[in-house]
C-alpha cells in the first residue's frame, strides 16, 4: 500500500504539520486495529485514511487517527489529503469527504487549499483546577470550543503564547478531567491576526505543530474580538505554520498549502 508523508499548512518542507496518507482502493475498511497501528508506527500528529465512496453523498471517505485513537476532525490531515489526491490526479477543482464530522469539502486552487468545516463556537467556562499551574500562566479567559471539547486559553499578548512552557501530566490530567481533546493557548498578534498553539498529551500529541480544527473555534472568537470575517492565524510551534481563516455562518473556510516530503510502500 502506498502512503506519503506531508507536511501540511506549509508552503515549504519541513514546517507546518506532518500527516500520513494512504489512498485505498473502493471497498471495505481495512481493520480498525491495523489503521491504528500503521498511525503509531508513522507517530505523526494525524494519519489520514482515504477511500473512493460508495455512497452519493460525497466523493471520498475519510478517517483520521492519531498514535493512540481515531479522531472526529482534523484539518491538516483533509488537506495533506486533499494536497495528495491532487497531485495522483484524481481531484481538481472541489472535492467531498464522508466523515465522522459530516461532509467536510476541500476546494484545490493554485493558490491553496480551502477547507469548508463546521464551525464550532466558543462557550465561556470557569478556569479548570490545576490549569494555572500546569500552564504557568494565569489565563484572561477560557472557553469551551463547541464539539471538540477543546479548552480556549486566551493570554494577553504573543510573548506569553510564545513562552508557556506545560507540564504535560498535568495537562493530561485536567483534559481527562475535564473531557478536553486539547488545550490551545491564544493571544493577538502583530505580524498577523493571533497567535496560537495546541496541547494535546491525551491523544498523545504533546502540542500538535498546526492544528486546522482548532481554528474553527480560533476564527468566530478573533473575528468576533477583531470585527472582522477574514484572519490570518499562525499557529507558534517549533515547526509552525499559517492558516487563513473566514467565518461564514456556521461554517469556517481554512486555507493553506501543502507540499509531500515522502512517498513510499507499506510492506506490512
């Protein structure tokens, strides 16, 4: 089975998030347990799986697992996906996902990749026990993101994203508690709109480099703060990377570029 290596929401190699991808043939699953084994043995943020669909409702379908578990949404993986099935040729122009999160539609242009994902808004909440220690910071503001279950930590400035250093057995600690996926720290920007990064140790991703999903609750909160539909968020992790974000209604388009650095066989 061919799978590739891309790093996604980068425009050149070796930033921006890497993602596993395998394109299958029409048919059945392949194994639950070997997916989820083929994603530890990759240990990237995201390994995505990609068939052609059976269905009329959309093109592909399309599931995605981290080292430990599948997961409902990831962004950067739809479009390492997307990035892949247009370079083998077979999408131009849009292109539709059955997914656990719905359809989910990846539009491929010379000037990047647009995603069309649910939006998922944020809900003011309490600051959890133990977050101000684990972090190191005590936050201005948090919120629940919509489905995700992904805890909002707004700081006031960039130095302060910049600088946090976790305690990630605590943050685990507090994600279970809490029944978090992950935990993204934000503040405004000067270079560009905000600033963030994503912890999520209880998937087993320490902090994820970019993470696409995130920003469908990024966008409706900065844009709400801002007063404006269309951000561009930059996601400050060693590799980083750079989403474009507009709110529309319930649905939030992210866009970036994507570039394979690896193109190989499973053997197993």
């Amino acid at each position: 089975m061919r799978i590739r290596v891309v790093d996604a929401f980068a425009e050149r190699a070796f930033v921006g998030n890497q993602a596993g991808v395998c394109v299958l043939e029409a048919g059945d699953w392949p194994d639950e347990k070997w997916m989820q084994a083929v994603a530890a043995e990759m240990n990237h943020a995201e390994t995505a799986f990609v068939r052609p669909s059976a269905g009329a409702e959309a093109d592909w379908d399309l599931r995605w697992f981290t080292p430990t578990n599948e997961e409902k949404l990831c962004g950067h993986a739809t479009l390492a996906t997307a990035h892949v099935l247009a370079s083998d040729g077979k999408v131009t122009g849009k292109a539709s996902f059955s997914t656990l999160s719905g359809v989910l539609v990846a539009d491929v242009a010379d000037d990047g990749i647009t995603l069309d994902f649910p939006v998922n808004r944020p809900v003011a909440v309490d600051v959890p026990a133990g977050l101000v220690a684990a972090l190191g910071l005590e936050p201005l503001e948090t919120y629940i993101i919509g489905d995700l279950r992904d805890l909002l930590v707004v700081v006031p400035d960039e130095a302060t994203v910049l600088v946090v250093v976790p305690d990630f057995d605590g943050l685990e600690v507090i994600t279970k508690q809490v029944r978090l996926r992950g935990i993204i720290v934000t503040a405004p920007s000067e270079r560009y709109d905000f600033v963030s990064r994503f912890f999520a140790p209880g998937s087993g991703i320490p902090e994820d480099p970019v993470t696409g999903s995130a920003h469908t609750g990024l966008a409706p909160y900065w844009g709400d703060r801002l007063g404006r539909d269309e951000l561009v968020g930059y996601q400050a992790s060693a590799r980083g990377g750079v989403v474009r974000v507009k709110s529309s209604g319930d649905r939030v388009l992210l866009t970036g570029h994507a570039i394979t650095v690896l193109d190989g066989q499973l053997l197993v």
